[in-house]
C-alpha cells in the first residue's frame, strides 16, 4: 500500500487553466493525460518526484459523467469552486477490499496523446463522496515505465497532507495501523468545520515548502 496521487477538480476557468496556475505554483509542467471514457472525464497531469503525481480533473459534458461515481464527484467539487477532491492510494490486490465494501473494482482507462493506453481498476470513490477524507484505492495494470509519475524531473516532492477528519477512520478504512508510513508523507489531522476531506498538500521545491 502507498499513497499513489492527489486528484484536483478543475476550477471555474477550466482544465488547463487550473493546471497551469497548480504547475506554476509548485513548478511542475503539467502533462495532458487524456480522457477517462468510463467516468466521463479528463485529467492534466503534474508529475512528482517518489512515484507520486497529482491530476486535475474535469468532468465531460457527457451521460456517462452521470452515471459514474467519479464523474459525479468531480462535477459537484468543480460546482463548488473546485479544489482538492481526494486522494488515491495504489494496492497491489484489489481483493481484501472487494470484500469489505462488498462490491467488485470498476476498470478504468485512459489514453495519453501519444496513444499509449493506461488501465487500472479502483474502488472506494463511494466512500469518498461519502466521506471526503477518505481515499479511494487503485490498482495500476501497466509496466512500471508508464506511471503517470514518471516525466518527474525530481526536484518537487509532496512532503505532506492537511486533512480534516479522524486518523482514527482512515485507519480503519485502510485496514492499517495508525502508524502506516504512506511514503513518508506526514499528515496534519484538524478538526473539521463542516465536511471533512483533504483541505492543502505541501511540496517540497528548490525554492523551499509550497502549501496549496
């Protein structure tokens, strides 16, 4: 288990607008990652150092959006302003939590401008919108080599989380003890006002600790 990326539903003025105010805040170049036909979205990608990467994500102006949890979530986030909307975290078998929210991962793809397919399947988006400061979990079916994470130059890190809600909950959503490392990435734990969920992550940059 590790933390995988961080997802950012676009704001107002649109994808690649957002993406580049998020790249330029954190001084990654963001890469189109392409469209996600099963959820009825697309994603920008800003790759990090560690195997980690955040995507901006827009819903599509199409029924699947609809139908499908993720398109529903990131509509209703980027309805509200956009922002964080959650966070992933990669698992090598999908099974033990199949069987504890007792329903099947749903297969995801998409394709990168150069063609290349990537496919993975996830489950706990429910939760999520349930739950905002939960994760979701994904199993990547690629070659290492074609992780979104990869055109990382190395030099941004994500150092950290500030999420409002309970470690208390994660843990037991994780099936994890309390002092699950994720990477070396420190969580800050407040109290929420309000709905719980991911509020900031901070980077590590050459020019010192960006908050967003």
């Amino acid at each position: 288990m590790r933390l995988d990326h961080l997802s950012y539903a676009a704001e107002h003025d649109g994808l690649r607008a957002t993406a580049a105010r998020l790249g330029k805040a954190i001084g990654v170049a963001p890469v189109d990652g392409g469209l996600h036909p099963r959820f009825g979205t697309r994603n920008v990608v800003l790759p990090l150092a560690g195997g980690h990467y955040v995507e901006v994500v827009e819903v599509l102006e199409h029924p699947v959006a609809d139908k499908a949890p993720f398109g529903r979530a990131v509509r209703a986030r980027s309805e509200a302003g956009g922002g964080w909307l959650g966070w992933a975290v990669a698992v090598d078998d999908l099974a033990p939590f199949e069987a504890r929210l007792g329903r099947q991962a749903v297969p995801g793809n998409r394709h990168r401008p150069d063609g290349v397919e990537l496919r993975w399947h996830q489950i706990g988006v429910n939760g999520l919108i349930a739950d905002p400061q939960l994760p979701f979990f994904t199993h990547w079916e690629i070659e290492p080599g074609l992780h979104p994470s990869v055109d990382a130059d190395g030099t941004v890190k994500l150092a950290g989380l500030r999420i409002a809600g309970s470690p208390e909950r994660l843990c037991e959503w994780l099936g994890q003890p309390g002092d699950h490392p994720l990477d070396g990435v420190d969580v800050e734990w407040v109290a929420p006002h309000g709905t719980p969920g991911l509020l900031s992550a901070f980077f590590d940059t050459p020019t010192g600790r960006v908050e967003v």
